[in-house]
C-alpha cells in the first residue's frame, strides 16, 4: 500500500482517526491536504499549500508524516504553536494511528535554562526592580526541580523579562563543553533526545538559524532529514531575510562588558585590566543611542553617516568594542568565560566594520527603540541559498499555511522562496460563510491619509459594537492609530484593552473573560491569536496593511524589482499587504460554531482597481455597506430577508470594479 493509499485509510470513516479519537470526523478538505503532502513525501516533492482555516491541516501532515517511515522535522512559526503540536496535537494521533515511533521538541538556547549563567546571576545577584528580583527567586527554585529546563514551564516569566537573558545562553556566550556544567547542560540533552529521534518538532527561527550557519545548536539534526513540513510558511521570506544576515545591538554589547565585568570575580587582577574598557563600551553605547535621537526611528545607514554626531559615535563604539577585545585577548587562558567573551568581542567588530562597509547586496539599515538600538544587515534575496539547501538535502518539503496564495496564485511566495514550479494546492476553508459570518465596508469614510480618518472610522465603528455589544478586535497598520483610537474610545461603554498596556497573553485572557471587551492591537495580534466562541464576534481592520514605504529593506527590495524590469507595487507591495490582510482577517472565524463580522474600513477596496484583487482573495463572505444588515446580523431572531445582502447596498465605481465582483450570498441570523 502506498503512502497515500495508507494516509487515506486513516482518515475515512472506519479509518483509525475515527475509531480512536473521540469527536472526530473525516473531511474532505483534510483528506485532500493529507492526500497531497503524502504524496510529496514519497516522491521528495515541493508542496506549496495553502489551507484556509477549518481544514485541519496539523493532523494532515502529521498522519503522513507518523506514516511515512521518513525521518520528518516540523517547524511551526512561533514556541507556542510549537508546544502545542508537541504536547496536545502529537500524542492524540500517535495513539491513533498506534506507532511507536520516537519524537523530540527542540527550541532554540534562549529557551533553557543555562546552570552556569544562573550561577553567575545568583552570584551578582543585581537585579533592575523588585520584580525580577522575585522572578529570579522562583527561577532559582524551579532550577533545582526541572527536568528538561525550558522555561516554558515558568509560566509567570514574561517573555520580555529581563531576567530571560541573564539565565538563558545563547550562540555567543555559550562554552560549550569547557562548561562546567556540560554534563548537566539542558540544550545538549535536548540535542541528544533529537537526534535519536524519527519525528523532530522546531520552529522557524532555530530552523533558520542552522540554515544560516548561526549554531544553534540543531545543524547536525538537519542532513539526517528526509522530510520538512513548515507550517504557517508565509513567515519564512521574512524571517529568512533576518536569519541570513546580521545583527548586533545595545543589549547584545551591555550583556558583553556585563558579562566580562562578571567573570572577573574568579580571576585574581583581572578587574584591574577589564574594568576601565567595560564601561567606556556601555558609555559609547549610551552615547550612540542619544546620537541617533533626531533621526528616524528607522531607517538606513547613510541617515548615520550624513549625521557628523552619530557617525562619530558610531567611530568611538568601534573603539570601544575593540578596546575591550584587547583587553581580553590577555585573559582568554584565565576561564573559559574569559575566552568566549574574547569570541564575541570579535565578531561584534567583525560586524559594526560590515554595517559600515558591506557589500551593496545587503540592505544596511538601523532601527531605535527607546532605550537602545540595533544595527542590521539584511540580504536582499535569500531564495538562492533556502534553493541550494533544499536541493542538497533531496528532502521533501511542504510549505503550508492558511494565507500563501494571493488571488488564487503562488507566485509571489514561491518566488521568494527560490520555489521552481512546486506542486500547489489552494484547499478552501470548509466553513459555511454565508451562514457564519459577513463582511460589512463601512459608507462615507475618507481616504486614509486624509486628517481625521481614524476619528471617523471610530465614529461608524461605534454603531457596529452596539449591534455586537462589543466582543471586537480592532487591527490597526500603526501605533499612532491606536493610541488615537484608545483616547476616542476611552469614555465609551466597552471594556478597553490596548495593546502595550499589559503582556499579550495577559490582554488575550482579560478579553476573553470581559464577556463584552474591545482589544486595540497592532502587528502582533494580526496572526496567532486565537479566539473562538462568542469573546470575539468582531474583527475590524483600520486600513489595507501595505508596508510602510520608507521602511529601509523595503525600498531597497522595490529598488531591485524596478532594476530588474518588474513593477514594484503590483510585485512585491501588493501581493505582501494581500497575504498581511487575509491573517488580520483570519483571527474572526476559528470554528464551525462561530459566527462573526469583518469590517473593512478601507475605502479603497472599492475607489481603486486593486481593491479587487483583496476582495478576491478572502473567502467568500456575503458583503454588505448597510449598517442595518449589521445590526439584523446581530439580531437575536432571523429577520434578514432574501435581499438583505443585493448589490444595491453597494455603491461601486464601475471603473475600478464590476458589480458581479462583489459577490452575494444567503443569510441566516440568529442569536450568535
């Protein structure tokens, strides 16, 4: 029996998923992804996948992959998809299917506890607030209990704590095995438990990370690898772009004088030699981020260098790490950790000498936070070495996700992964639309730009939350609309929940217990987040999510487009804000029991040509301009009649977009 034949007969009825897994029943949108990805598996195929939301696809390439009998890693895009497959996804269907066969969850070093720097924090014992000071104390007590140390398992430790990178390692400051305690290291049993292990769960950024040639650890799992499934794909020319250039940054060269200034305690003198160049580093850092306060918060190298102030800070940070280098060059024989910060010494010159004089392939920009900076390089196009991996591994791979196609098309990211003709499958989300929910674009708002835009969204907003009673996402392109939309928003009956004001996990679970809320977020609550049932009822996007056109990598990616006979907007501009706005958009429907509203606030979709290609590129939704149909879709009763959704609620330009575009369909109400 093949791969596919044997995939099949797990999911049908009678099959061993419906036998054995409590609630479950096939589909036939599953069956066909499950279909497709065992047959890339057995033929070392390329599968581009997109599969809306409702099919299923975790099981669809899990079945397959437990099947297949291949040596399979699955990289998901974020650590919590990824304990989720691990933990809940994988053993339900392992049982199912009742394979033996050995799996590992690996992450990246920043995710396990490091001894030695614990020991090193415990005998600093120097911490910024009260707060941390407590995180270390139930830090230092789960260290004494742990068994496989990811501090996943400290579960009231924010991921932005400080404290994070003073117990965890990373590539740089690692000692590897002239550690201590080597023996005991958490990251190498956890390398060992993978390398011994049939089907390997990571995510993007460790995979990435290898693929770069950055050590995390995980390159040598890699070449014994017949298959790779990526889920939620369309991150990885993004994340790609990071992981194959580079970075160095104020936290990174305070944590080398810190961490050098710390191993001076065990080496007799050594403070003497260290201690002077430690600080005059942590004191050009200070200094270049003040420079850099009247420029752009981001933007590209020559902004530095045009800025007689900033490039002189930039020459004294040179120094700086250089002065420090060479003083550590004399200690590397007194401790390991004397030797590894001599290392990182190194590649942080070797790294400001490249931000400053690399090759004109690489997009060198600066971004500012507001207490610190980072400097980056960044590749214009890394399709050529994700293809040349992918064609010397002889591995299948399959890129699935729920948003990778743009008006029925791969091109885009296939391209950019460096994909040559893949095989694609475009498998439609299974829920009911027109029973589940409605698209409703609100009538009279100005364009975007216009002053006043965000107060009259707000003001056409507000008649929507009284229909739903709140129960709302707000997604917005920018911070500054936000915190425009939170002041307007801020007397009104709803509870508020505002992106920056508390932890995102904090924020999702006050939402979800409001029972009425209203949450305001930006980038990060556009994609995995997930919400079903009635807490979230609404989902609002303030504008079409182009990218900012000043942004330094991008206009240097549209330079290169436009060099290279193409169109920048309809190439790369377009087709990247299509792929952005059908994630905002998907955090509405979660299940087959939901039902909900997505507001499009964005007057283009209708007054310009390309509003089309958005549109088209949602599911099919019945569409609506009339806030009555708003309100009857809220209704406790069904009072929406045949005509409810007819295309005279609709006001199009005929030259921008033909009625039969805007598509129609039957609704049903009731209470949601």
């Amino acid at each position: 029996m093949s791969l596919v034949e044997h995939t099949r007969a797990a999911f049908v009825a009678g099959g061993a998923l419906t036998q054995r897994l409590e609630g479950y029943a096939p589909r036939a949108a599953q069956v066909r992804l499950a279909e497709a990805i065992a047959d890339a598996m057995e033929s070392r195929a390329e599968l581009v996948a997109e599969a809306g939301t409702g099919t299923g696809k975790t099981y669809a390439y899990l079945v397959p992959a437990l099947l297949s009998g291949l040596r399979v890693i699955v990289s998901t895009g974020t650590r919590a998809l990824q304990d989720q497959l691990y933990h809940r996804d994988l053993p339900r269907i392992r049982q199912a299917l009742g394979t033996g066969i050995r799996s590992a969850l690996l992450k990246g070093r920043a995710n396990y506890l490091c001894l030695y720097r614990m020991q090193q924090a415990q005998s600093d014992a120097k911490f910024a607030s009260r707060d941390v000071a407590a995180q270390f104390t139930r830090a230092l007590a789960w260290s004494k209990r742990t068994r496989i140390g990811d501090l996943a398992e400290l579960s009231d430790l924010p991921d932005d704590s400080p404290l994070r990178p003073q117990i965890t390692s990373t590539a740089e400051n690692c000692l590897g095995a002239e550690c201590p305690f080597y023996a005991e290291c958490f990251v190498v049993k956890a390398r060992a438990q993978a390398q011994a292990a049939d089907l390997v769960v990571v995510n993007h950024h460790l995979l990435l990370a290898d693929l770069a040639i950055k050590q995390e650890g995980f390159g040598e799992i890699l070449p014994g690898a017949q298959a790779f499934v990526l889920d939620e794909a369309h991150q990885l020319p993004e994340l790609a772009a990071q992981f194959f250039g580079e970075m160095v940054g104020a936290r990174q060269l305070n944590d080398l004088a810190r961490d050098a200034l710390v191993e001076c305690k065990d080496v007799s003198g050594a403070l003497a030699s260290v201690q002077q160049p430690a600080r005059a580093l942590e004191h050009a850092v200070r200094v270049l981020r003040l420079a850099i306060d009247p420029l752009p918060a981001r933007s590209a190298l020559s902004r530095v260098l045009a800025h007689d102030e900033a490039g002189q800070a930039l020459d004294a940070l040179e120094r700086g790490v250089a002065e420090l280098g060479a003083a550590l060059a004399g200690l590397q024989e007194a401790s390991p950790g004397f030797a590894a910060a001599h290392a990182r010494a190194q590649r942080h010159e070797q790294c400001l000498r490249q931000w400053r004089d690399g090759d004109d392939e690489d997009v060198r920009w600066y971004e500012k936070s507001a207490h610190g900076f980072v400097l980056q390089r960044t590749p214009l196009d890394v399709s050529a070495p994700l293809r040349a991996f992918r064609e010397a591994s002889r591995a299948a791979w399959v890129f699935t996700s729920a948003t990778l196609a743009v008006d029925g098309s791969f091109a885009h990211v296939a391209h950019r992964l460096g994909l040559i003709e893949p095989a694609t499958l475009l498998q439609p989300s299974p829920f009911d639309w027109p029973r589940q929910a409605l698209c409703y674009l609100p009538r009279g708002l100005p364009e975007p730009n216009t002053r006043g835009y965000v107060a009259a969204m707000i003001d056409a907003l507000r008649q929507v939350l009284r229909a739903s009673n709140g129960r709302a996402f707000l997604l917005f392109t920018s911070h500054r609309a936000l915190r425009e939309a939170a002041e307007l928003l801020a007397d009104d009956p709803w509870p508020l929940f505002v992106q920056g004001s508390a932890p995102r996990n904090l924020l999702l679970e006050r939402f979800r217990t409001s029972g009425n809320g209203v949450l305001l977020g930006a980038a990060s609550f556009w994609e995995g987040v997930d919400v079903p049932g009635d807490a979230l009822s609404v989902v609002a996007i303030d504008r079409l999510p182009f990218a900012a056109p000043d942004d330094p990598v991008l206009e240097a990616r549209l330079d290169a487009v436009r060099r290279g006979g193409g169109n920048p907007f309809r190439d790369e501009q377009l087709p990247s804000a299509v792929i952005a706005l059908k994630q905002g958009a998907g955090r509405l429907i979660r299940s087959f029991e939901d039902r909900g509203l997505l507001v499009l606030c964005d007057p283009r979709l209708l007054s310009k040509s390309y509003g089309r290609i958005f549109l088209d590129s949602l599911p099919p939704l019945p569409r609506s301009r009339e806030i009555a149909d708003v309100q009857a879709f809220f209704a406790p009763a069904p009072v929406i009649g045949e005509d409810a959704c007819s295309m005279d609620a609709w006001s199009v330009d005929a030259r921008s977009m033909d009625a039969g575009s805007m598509g129609r369909g039957s609704m049903n109400t009731g209470k949601p």
